[in-house]
C-alpha cells in the first residue's frame, strides 16, 4: 500500500491533526467508529471504501483522487471510463508514462481547451 507518498493511515492522520480535529469527531463526520478510524490511521486496518475517502479527502482538503491512490484504489468513475476505452486509453496511459505531471497537466489542459468551446 504504501508508496513514494506514504501510507495512507499516516497521511489522514496528519491531515486531521492540521485541521484540528478529533479522531472521534471526524469518525463522526465520515460515518464510521473512532476505533475503526484509530486502525486506519495507524494502518492496521485497510483504507476504507470509495464513498469514506473521498469524504476524508474532503474534509482534510486534500484531492480526492491523490488520497484514492495513496489508498492504493481508482475511482469508480475513472474505472467506468477506462472501461468504455480499453484499448485507446491504455495506449494513452502508456504514451504519457515518464512523462512529468507538470507535462502531464498541461497535456489535459490542450485537451480541455477544445471541449470547452
């Protein structure tokens, strides 16, 4: 699970302590026990499903799809598309593999810039 970010459990915990939250408060807030919440973040559970991560990711104001990732997921609605594209978008994937974020960004910025005329 963990990667050159960190683990998730560590990440959240972090976040949470920035904001100044309580493990019990925000357990609360995303709808689980603050034990549950307690093993998360001590990374003896596994991160917990989409619908919690993103509502952590939210509440800590970090991008949703950098702490799926970092909960070693997808979004569904990402795995929706792929799905619908298999083949052009693992062609794409692998074109833009080695290349930088920042080139990566400015590759869906030229993208954009048609679809939104």
């Amino acid at each position: 699970m963990a990667d050159s970010r960190g683990k998730f459990g560590a990440y959240i915990r972090r976040g949470r302590e920035e904001k100044d939250l309580g493990l019990r408060e925000m357990a609360k807030m995303i709808g689980v026990s603050p034990t549950y919440l307690s093993k998360v973040e001590r990374d003896e559970f596994p991160p917990p499903a989409e619908d919690k991560v993103k509502a952590i990711a939210k509440i800590i104001e970090c991008d949703a799809d950098d702490l799926l990732a970092r909960a070693d997921r997808v979004s569904s609605d990402i795995t929706d598309i792929i799905k619908r594209y298999p083949v052009e978008l693992a062609a794409l994937l692998r074109t833009t593999n080695g290349l930088s974020a920042e080139e990566i960004a400015r590759l869906a910025r030229q993208v954009q810039k048609p679809k939104d005329k």
